[in-house]
C-alpha cells in the first residue's frame, strides 16, 4: 500500500470513530501516535549504535511495548491504557535529558479523541506498518506529511499554521542561511521555515558530519498553541532531528521586550506571524513603546530586538501593517532607522486562499543601517490564470522571474521594469511612512470623472424610480378591474 493511501485508510478508519470531530482532530490524533512511532524507531536505531544510548520513553510505554503486536490490547483495555497510563505518564515526564524534554513538551498538551479501542487498534497496526528507520519510507512519509499540513488550509483556523511552501521556499532561497548562523521563528507553526532552511543547508552547504550538527544546534523555534507545536516537533523528527528540544511551547509575546538580552539575539528571522489577532489584555505592557495588542505589530517590534548587529529577516505581513497608522507608523519609523528594509514583495490577495483573502507582503531587512531606499517587487498571478487557489496554488518557479531580478547576495543591478519600483527614503517620510506604495508603471483603469460618474448615477436611479411607479400604476390599474 502506498504511504497516501495508508494514511487515507488510517483517516477512514478515525471518521468511524464517534469522539473524533473534525480534520483538525484527526490529524492531532494522528500525529501524536506517528510520533510515538517515530521515536520509538529512532530510539531502536539508536540502541542499535550505541551501547550507551537509553530511551527517555520508560520500557512498558514504548511502542514496541503496547502497540507492535497486531494481536496486541484493543478494546477497552487499550483505551483505559491510553488514557489512564500512557497519557498521564507522558505527560509527567521526568525532562532529564534533551530528548526526554521533547516527548514530554508534545504530551504535556495532547489528547486522545478517539472512543472506540477496537478502531484505535487498527489505526495502531496501519501505522505499524511503515518503518521511519528506511530512508525511502521516511522520505515518502515526509511529503506526505508535508500534503497534511497543507490539507490544515480546509481545517478551520488550523489554516493560519501554514505559509505556502512556494512563499517559505523562496524566503529562505534569499535569504541563504549557513550552517552557524542561529535562524529563529519566534511564531513557528508546523516549522515549515526551519524545515525548508534545513533542506536548502543541506543541499548547498553541509558536506560532513560536524556541519549536520553545528546546524541543528543554530535552530531556535517558539510555538504558542498545542497543536502546530506537536505538528512542528514531529516535522523535526521527520527531517532526522534528533533533539528538538530548541521547539518551545511558549508564547514570545509574553516576555518584555527589553528582557531579550544580546546573548540571545539571532542571525536570521524567518517568520510569517499571525496577523488579524489580537493578544490577551496585558501583553502590551511588554512593549511600552509601541501599546498595543495586534500581533503582527508586536512581532515585528520582537523581530527587530531580536536581530543581531548585522542580522537578516525575512517577514510576511498583510497590507494593513504597511499603511497602518497610530501605532503601526512609529513602528514603521523604528523599523527603518534600526534596520535597512532593502525590499517588499507584493503578493496578491490569493496566495493565502482560503484560509486568509487578504493583500500580503514579504519584507526583507538587515539591522545595523537605516533605511535609505526601499525596493518594491509586484508578484502577479500567471497569464491564464485569474487567482491562486486550493487547486491551482503558488508555486516556486512562480516566483522565478523576481529572484532573477534580486542582484544575488549584494542586491546588484537592480533596475525598475514593470514589476519593480525604487523609493527613496524621503518619499517614505513625507508620507508618514506610509509604506503602501502602488506599481507606479500600471496604469489605473480610468473610470471617468467623479462628479460626471456621480451624476450618471443619480440620473440612472431616477430613472429606475420612474420605471417603478409606472410599473406600481399600472399592477394597481389591473387589480381595480
């Protein structure tokens, strides 16, 4: 049976199950078992390899233990296991080593939906099937995971966990992280940034052993909500992370911003933060010089801290936060004067679809200088094709033509075309930084004369009032006969 349809049969199996409501639930179903069955591989590997090597996992809860066996428990007695031992224990988890820190950070939140212990059973044999110690299984397991995190888009809110892997993709392609350099997502998800940083090291830079493990240890990854966090830890398990206690299960919000002290500041930010949100009451205060409780704005206020003299971010934002104002134009101000925000890359209402309809923007900038001129790119939908979607989604080769456009590592010969436009800083200070900048090179549909459109309107809606009474006449003429 191939990997998708052995998920597709395990995702059958769950729908039959009476406790589980929802695609949100069963993927987070499905993924705590999954993970218990790929560390539980690792850890053979592992013992295989060393004779010093012991499981975090106490012996009667590693799956090898309770859920190998395909005649093993089921029913009730698998269910009063799971929720009774297997839960509570994990959950409680001595951290006394990095690894034993992660299994109890997936747990600490995670539940079991599922009623039936006789459903629960054949899920548990499905998933025995697949081996995560083969290098092809584990790679085929790996797109399909990464189809999964897609499918949160159909999942209600759960969308807001998932950044386009075409959007991630040519982040980090410009970004060109190294081995060394500490990258941070601050608001990680499912770790779609670190998962793509770690595939672009891989393939461009890592050539020994030391280099693997010098990148590992650069990652830095914070998650607020149970859910992507369990996502995101399995996604490290999945990319041959070994330790991914550097995945938190925190808010970043929640600490003062003054308190991120130098020793703590990152090389790279590569982060879509949620926006559209607000934090809960008492956030704000962390942040005494820009107030507020939208999420997007204190992450961006966050990033800036967080940057190394020298640093580099990569940022989704929506429209709003370029032509905000109040507190969003002294953020803008902030941003400009502590960092060179060198380029925007508009992205059209769709690339979000469905989950957001709204107007995006990637930032890119580098603490150390202030802002002199900014680049805009326009990204437009293909010929032949009127808006992304579900079906037709972003793609990397999409982005193409603008990283053809960029100048490599130095931005060199940059020059405006129908796409590209240069502002100068100036520009950006005599309109309160409002950084809402339209393609100066498309011309708007000229539409006519206001006053004149006003008038046409006027006089159409008369004529309309008209129609009626006549019709009104002329029904009520009908009647009184």
């Amino acid at each position: 049976m191939s990997m998708r349809n052995l998920v597709k049969s395990i995702q059958d199996v769950m729908r039959k199950d009476v406790g589980v409501d929802g695609d949100a639930q069963r993927l987070s179903q499905l993924v705590w078992m999954f993970f218990l069955k790929i560390i539980d591989d690792q850890d053979e590997a592992l013992e295989f390899n060393s004779d010093d090597y012991t499981s975090p996992i106490p012996t009667h809860l590693q799956w090898r233990t309770w859920a190998a066996d395909p005649e093993g428990i089921t029913g009730d007695n698998l269910l009063d296991f799971v929720n009774d031992t297997l839960f509570p224990k994990l959950k409680q988890l001595p951290a006394t080593t990095p690894r034993a820190k992660v299994v109890r950070s997936v747990f600490e939140d995670a539940y079991n939906y599922m009623k039936s212990g006789t459903l629960m059973r054949q899920v548990i044999n499905k998933i025995a099937e697949v081996d995560f110690n083969s290098l092809t299984e584990r790679q085929h397991f790996g797109d399909l995971y990464e189809q999964l995190l897609n499918d949160l888009q159909n999942a209600g809110n759960a969308g807001e966990y998932y950044t386009p892997r075409a959007v991630t993709a040519f982040m980090v392609k410009q970004m060109d992280p190294k081995p060394g350099e500490i990258i941070m997502d601050p608001a990680c998800g499912t770790g779609g940034f670190l998962t793509c940083a770690m595939r672009h090291m891989r393939d461009t830079y890592i050539k020994r052993p030391e280099d693997e493990a010098l990148m590992q240890a650069s990652l830095r990854a914070v998650e607020k909500k149970p859910l992507p966090h369990m996502l995101c830890t399995t996604n490290m398990l999945l990319h041959n992370v070994e330790e991914p206690s550097w995945v938190k299960h925190d808010n970043t919000l929640a600490r003062p911003l003054i308190s991120w002290t130098k020793d703590e500041r990152v090389d790279i930010v590569l982060t879509n933060p949620p926006f559209g949100g607000k934090e809960e009451d008492g956030i704000e205060n962390n942040f005494p010089a820009f107030k507020t409780r939208e999420t997007a704005d204190l992450f961006l206020a966050l990033i800036i801290r967080l940057l190394k003299k020298n640093g580099r971010a990569a940022v989704v934002l929506p429209d709003g936060s370029l032509f905000g104002e109040g507190i969003k134009t002294r953020l803008k101000e902030h941003l400009l004067t502590e960092c060179n925000l060198h380029t925007i890359v508009r992205l059209p209402n769709s690339v979000f679809k469905p989950y957001a309809s709204i107007g995006t923007n990637l930032l890119f900038f580098e603490k150390g200088t202030p802002t002199q001129d900014i680049w805009y790119w326009e990204h437009r939908v293909p010929e032949g094709q009127k808006a992304y979607s579900m079906t037709r989604p972003i793609k990397l080769e999409h982005l193409d033509d603008c990283a053809a456009w960029w100048g490599g590592a130095t931005r060199e010969g940059r020059e405006e075309n129908e796409q590209a436009w240069k502002v100068s800083i100036d520009t950006i200070r005599e309109r309160g930084f409002n950084l809402d900048i339209k393609n100066p090179h498309v011309v708007e549909d000229d539409h006519g004369d206001p006053e004149d459109l006003l008038n046409d309107l006027t006089k159409a809606e008369a004529s309309v009032e008209g129609l009626r009474a006549e019709l009104k006449a002329i029904l009520s003429e009908a009647l009184a006969r």
